[in-house]
C-alpha cells in the first residue's frame, strides 16, 4: 500500500497542559513529513472522528496515527475497516501526561519518542486481509450426559445443527445411573429426582440434534469451522464435518485400590460412594459380605481427596454425596446409625439447607476427625478416629465404610499424565547426564501419547487435549474457563474440573456460548479471544525456514503440523495470532501484516537515545499487553508517577519476543531492558498458555551472551505481573531504574 500518513493529536484529557503539541506536531511533520497532522482538543467526540473519517474518505489519508489516551479505551471511536485502513494509537494519555510532570522535558521526550514509535509501526504495517474458508457452522457435542445434553439443546435452541456423540448405548452419564439427585427446588431439603427421561426425550427429538449412541470418534482433523470428524458407529463409519466441539466426557471415581489405608480391599464391606450408590439404586442397601441390612455406617469423607498423595484437589460432591446416602440408610432403617467423619463438610449455597436438615436427624453422627486406622471386628469393621472435636481418640465399630472417592476426569490418562509430570521434574532436577537423557527421552515418548485419546485429533502436538496437572484440560483459570489449548474446543461439566449435575447443567450454557461464538468468528476469519475479532495471521516465508522446528513446537496451540521434512503447515484457523512462533523463530522468518519482528526492531531505533553525557538514561519495557500493559494503564489512571527514562513496548504475548530486539536494543545504546509477562507454572496467568515462560527462558541464553561480551545481566530484568498488582509497576520501574543509574551508561553507547 501507498502509505498516505494522518498523525492526529488529541490535546483534550489535560495532554494540552502537560505537552507542547506544537512540538509534538513538528516530530511528524518534520521528521515524517506528514501530510496532514492535526491537532483537536476532543479526538474522540463527534466532530473529531469526523474529522478523521473525513480524511480517510477522501484519500487525502489512509494511515492514520492517534496521538491520545490508550488504546485499550474508546475502542469503538477510532475503528475504521482494517482491511483498508493502518489505524495505529498511541498513548499520552495514561502513559504520559497522566504519570509524568506536566510541561517537563523529559516528559516531552517521552512523548515524542511514542509518537516516532507510533509513526514507525504503522509504516511498516499493512491492511489485513482475512481468510474466507467455507465455515461448517454445526456443533459436535462429545458426551451424553448432564453437561453434554444441556449443551446440546442449548446450542440447538440457538439455532445450530449440533452432532452429540456418546460411547454408550444409552444417554443420560453418570446422573442417569444415580437414585436420586441432590435439592434442586425450594426449600432446597428435599432430594429432587434425576430429570433425564425429559432431556433424553427432548434431545432424541430436537430436529436440529444428530444423536449417535454407541460411537466413538476415531478421528478428527481439521481446524475451527473444518473439523472433518470420524466415528465407529453401528459397526461402520461415519464421517461429517462441523465447525467446533464441546467435549463433555465427565469423570470417573478415583481408583478406591489405592486406599487400602482407608480399608479398600480389606472386607467386601468397605465400598465407595459410587458403589453405595448403585446399591441404593438397585433396590437395597445390604452388606456385600452376608447380604444384611447395615446396622451402622460410617462413611470417611475425603477418601484421596485434598491429600497430596491422591487427588490434592475437593471433589466438590462428596459431601452432599454422603449425606444423600445417610438419608438412604435411613429411608431403609431410620434407626441405622450413620456416622460421618469429615475434614471440612463443604454444602455450598442452598446446599446448607439439606445439611442443616441432615445434621437434625438423631441417628446422624457428624464429626471431624482424622482415620488413623480400619480394620475388622467383631461381626463386622473397626474404626479409629484420631482429632476428632471431642478430643482424642475413638472406635467406632460399623457394620459397613463407604469411602467418598473423589472425582478424575475423563481427559486424559491419568496414570501417563502423572509419568509425564514425574519424567518432567526429572529432567529439570540435577540428576546424572545419563538419567537426565533417560528422562528427556521418556518424556518425548509420553508427549506422543498424552491423553485417552477421546478425540483422536491428528494435530503434530497430539491426539488429545493437554491436560494440567491432575489431568484437566488445560483452561485459563482466571480469563477463560471452557478453553483448551485447542482452538474451537471447548470442555464443560466434570471433564473440566469438579462440580454437581446442576453446576455442570449451568457450565454447558457457557461451553455452547463458547462454540457458536468460534464458528461465529471464524465464518469472518477472525481469531478468538483473547485476541478476539483480530484477521491478521502469521504468514511464513518458508523458502528460509531451516526446518529447525522451534514454532511447531512452541506453538501452544498445535496450529502448525508439519511435512516430512520439519517445514511447518499452518492451520490458520487454529492460531490464536499470539506471535509466539514469531518470537521462537531464529530465521525471523514469521510476521503479521501489523506485527512483526523488524517493525518492533524499528520501533526500538525510532527511539532518540541521549548521549552518555547527557545522563539521561533509556531502558525499554517490552510489556505483556494482556496484563502488564493495562496494568500500567491503571497506575496513569491513580496519576503514579515513575522515572520517565522508560520507554513502553506493548506486545501480543511476551513470548513472542525474538532476542534479536534485545541485541538491537543493546546495540543502539539502550541502558537496560525489563520484561514484564503474566505469571506461569502450573496456576498459570499468561493468556497464551506458555508465553512468558518461553520468554524467560530464551532470556536465559541472552543473559549468558551478555556476560561473555562483559556486560551485566542485570540490565535485562523478567517479571512476572497480575494485571492487579498496578500499585507495583511504579515501584518496579523506579527500581530497575536506579539499579541501571548505579550500574552506569551502556558501554555499547555510541558505538
Ligand atoms: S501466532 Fe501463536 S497460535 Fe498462531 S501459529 Fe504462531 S504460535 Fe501458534
Ligand atoms: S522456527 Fe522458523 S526456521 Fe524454524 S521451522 Fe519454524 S519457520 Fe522454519
């Protein structure tokens, strides 16, 4: 495109007050000879935005640059079609005038530096140009229980075709087997029934649902809006193509073998829930050993679960679960004790009403307590108590235990998930060459084979779902529940993390919203969140790929498969546009038509650095601009003030930063440069699952280089932030700021 640059500067917000915006005007027009720069003092009301559409109408512009508050704010204002028109903003606003001294020079360099940065994006930038793919808009929905179900009609209620696929000969899951369900209904202590003959009936007729019982996927490839899926069903197959997925596969009990210090396996009379429930269900509730009606139950709540040896997580029904059963027992026999011994009850909401009234009953015990030991005697079990709110120790004697088992999800397989943690942490512990390269080698063969293979997608990266530890599929705890690290698939209900029929019945409502809106977006070759509606893409100049791999496998969402060779094939309808195989790719051979690695290389030469005399230090912040960048949005908007040698680059996710912006930078006389990304690990933050760790990780190296070339490490800073930990960004900054003072000007300066 023929660049026709606009630079419209906004003096209203008090930017008139703290900046010369005749100076301002004189950077783009001088140095970038801007035809047109204007200056309004209320850019984002009417008659300033008309001022712009006006020009850009015209044809007199069609690169237009924003010198006013973030661009996190007034969205909807300064949007014009982006596949005609460079739109690039730059903030004065909350990241100047707003934290630095009014009318100060350093302040004016600030801001005149952002502008230059400003300027140099948006000419090294192109419009976009969506894909436009022929978009299945159909649901598949995978599982037939509560979750999947609700999904289902909700979808089809919606007004979407929808596919649901459940291995068994029936629908309804786990809560089809069950006697009865917790409350449902006011006054919230009365047991509801299961509710499923009607879901099952409105499903099975709903003209817009597919229903395949006994199937099972034994393929899916494709992307978002092409996903070609394949099922065993009938004895033949079946192949269709839909748009996204909603993976409700449920869970399953945690194996009760592994509780043999709980009594499991010691008398046929110690069961779990489950299978107490099936009793109950079947008609009866009688001791397995001799077929008699209990005289006394006692159920040991978190059997394996919140314990760091089993499951560390609350299952979240077990204690409800219990107390249903108790009512069992005493709908047989009101008179059968059933005693009940808990670490914590946990009933959330009205949930409390059905305790209140469980607790009431005369032949309930309830205490916390400890297990110490279960062991027989006479004519029946023995078990000993410690802890307990009456102090000490006690034995209580009980003709049956039931053990409240808590839940696994049916992801992945738990027991090659945990291998692979435990090969993992191996390969990071100091052990011997030989049993470090043993470990490596086990973890590739378990990444082959990562999950049950519910989906068998045919991605580079796996024929499953990552899970996260424990086995749930991986989702963004705080920003994104439903999301995996595959792009259109969704998990709701108890696959993705512990919950009750009710709970999962509400959470498939957000899966389905989730689904339509990713067949939504990509019928307009838009990206998901977090970069919701963006149409750029990575585009691959692959006659200098290296096939050294990097991006295929950093990418964290299985976008890239790759040939033969190791040359990458992108699936552009999977890539969540967050440039992390942008900042893997050593060959620099991966860019965005509005981002890239030598437009952020020219953004960080735009920047004027001062002479070493002048003892005005520079440091760069690249800045995650999911939390970093927002966070520092509201320290302007409290006014906190830091030092203004700094110089803010937003970007996508901080693990598309390439190192060679950090060589650059050190070259072009920059002092020092910090990170700042969202946290990782296991309760990760980063919106793109791993960026910020690559970021470090990457820097590890480039820290080892600048020591070689005799330069201090401590010029590069990472740091991991939440986007509500703004009050600390000022801080961080003046920090790092008087470190880089004491350490001295770059010795690189002026070279
Ligand atoms: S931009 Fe992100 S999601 Fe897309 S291919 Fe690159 S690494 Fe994968
Ligand atoms: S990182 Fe770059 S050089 Fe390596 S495989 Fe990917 S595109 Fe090719």
């Amino acid at each position: 495109m023929d660049k026709k640059l606009g630079v419209y500067l906004c003096s209203g917000c008090s930017l008139g007050e703290s900046l010369d915006m005749e100076k301002l005007a004189k950077v783009a027009q001088k140095e970038y000879k801007a035809p047109v720069c204007r200056v309004h003092p209320f850019l984002c009301g009417a008659e300033g935005v008309a001022q712009i559409r006006k020009d850009l109408e015209e044809g007199t512009v069609n690169t237009a640059v924003v010198a006013a508050c973030s661009p996190r704010v007034k969205t909807a204002a300064f949007s014009f079609d982006p596949t005609a028109v460079i739109m690039e903003r730059v903030n004065l606003r909350e990241h100047v005038a707003w934290c630095q001294k009014p009318k100060d020079e350093d302040t004016q360099m600030m801001a005149e530096d952002y502008l230059r940065m400003g300027i140099v994006k948006a000419q090294k930038s192109e419009p976009l140009e969506p894909a436009s793919e022929a978009i299945s808009k159909t649901i598949l929905v995978v599982g037939g229980g509560v979750a999947g179900m609700t999904a289902a009609l909700e979808a089809a209620a919606a007004g979407y075709e929808v596919t649901l696929v459940e291995k068994q000969a029936q629908l309804g899951g786990f809560v089809g087997t069950l006697k009865s369900r917790f409350p449902q209904t006011p006054p919230y202590t009365e047991l509801s029934a299961d509710g499923m003959a009607e879901k099952i009936q409105a499903l099975t007729y709903h003209p817009k649902i597919t229903v395949l019982t006994s199937a099972a996927i034994v393929k899916t490839e494709g992307q978002p809006g092409m996903f070609d899926v394949t099922v065993e069903v009938e004895g033949g197959s079946k192949s269709f193509r839909v748009g996204s997925i909603i993976m409700a596969t449920g869970w399953k009990p945690y194996d009760a073998a592994k509780l043999g210090h709980l009594g499991y396996g010691l008398s046929p009379d110690v069961v779990t829930n489950v299978e107490f429930e099936r009793m109950a269900a079947s008609g009866a509730i009688a001791r397995p050993s001799d077929g008699r009606p209990p005289q006394s139950v006692l159920f040991i709540q978190c059997a394996g679960s919140r314990d760091k040896e089993h499951l560390p997580y609350c299952s979240s029904v077990c204690c409800m679960a219990t107390l249903k059963h108790a009512e069992y027992l005493h709908a047989q026999n009101a008179d059968a004790k059933a005693y009940i011994i808990y670490k914590d009850m946990r009933t959330p909401g009205q949930y409390e009403k059905y305790y209140a009234k469980a607790q009431n009953h005369p032949a309930t015990f309830l205490t916390k307590g400890e297990v110490a030991s279960v062991r027989k005697g006479e004519g029946g079990l023995v078990v000993e108590v410690k802890d307990t709110l009456l102090g000490g120790s006690v034995q209580i004697p009980a003709d049956m235990v039931v053990l409240a088992t808590g839940m696994v999800p049916n992801s992945a397989d738990g027991e090659a998930i945990r291998q692979l943690h435990d090969a993992e942490a191996k390969v990071l512990r100091n052990e011997s060459d030989t049993q470090r390269q043993e470990a490596e080698k086990r973890v590739a063969e378990l990444k082959q084979h990562e999950g049950t293979e519910i989906l068998h997608l045919t991605y580079r990266q796996g024929p499953d779902l990552p899970v996260l530890r424990y086995g749930f599929p991986d989702s963004h705890f705080v920003c994104f529940p439903y999301e995996t690290r595959r792009t259109g698939i969704y998990t709701t209900g108890t696959v993705r993390a512990p919950m009750d029929s009710s709970h999962a019945a509400e959470d498939a409502l957000g899966a389905a919203m989730k689904a339509i809106q990713s067949v939504e977006l990509a019928s307009k070759g838009q990206a998901v969140h977090p970069r919701a509606g963006d149409l750029s893409f990575p585009e691959f100049f692959l006659q200098r790929c290296t096939q050294c791999k990097r991006c295929t496998e950093e990418c964290p969402f299985g976008t890239l498969d790759e040939d033969a060779k190791g040359t990458p094939k992108p699936n552009p309808y999977r890539c969540r546009r967050c440039g992390i195989c942008m900042g893997a790719c050593p060959e620099r051979i991966i860019s965005f038509k509005n981002y890239s690695v030598d437009m952020i290389a020219s953004m960080i030469k735009a920047i004027e650095v001062p002479e070493e005399d002048e003892e005005k230090p520079r440091v760069l912040v690249f800045m995650c601009e999911n939390d970093a960048y927002p966070a520092l949005d509201i320290a302007g908007m409290n006014h906190a003030q830091y030092d203004p040698s700094v110089r803010i680059i937003p970007l996508r996710c901080l693990g598309s930063m390439n190192i060679v912006w950090i060589a650059d930078a050190l070259s072009g006389g920059i002092d020092g440069i910090m990170l700042i990304g969202c946290k990782y690990g296991d309760d990760y933050q980063c919106h793109f699952a791993k960026g910020s760790e690559l970021a470090n990780r990457r820097l590890e190296n480039v820290k080892e280089t600048l020591t070689r070339l005799q330069l201090e490490s401590e010029r590069i800073q990472v740091t991991q932030l939440a986007i509500n930990e703004y009050g600390k960004l000022p801080v961080l900054i003046n920090d790092f700021m008087d470190r880089i003072r004491e350490m001295g000007p770059n010795p690189y300066k002026g070279f």
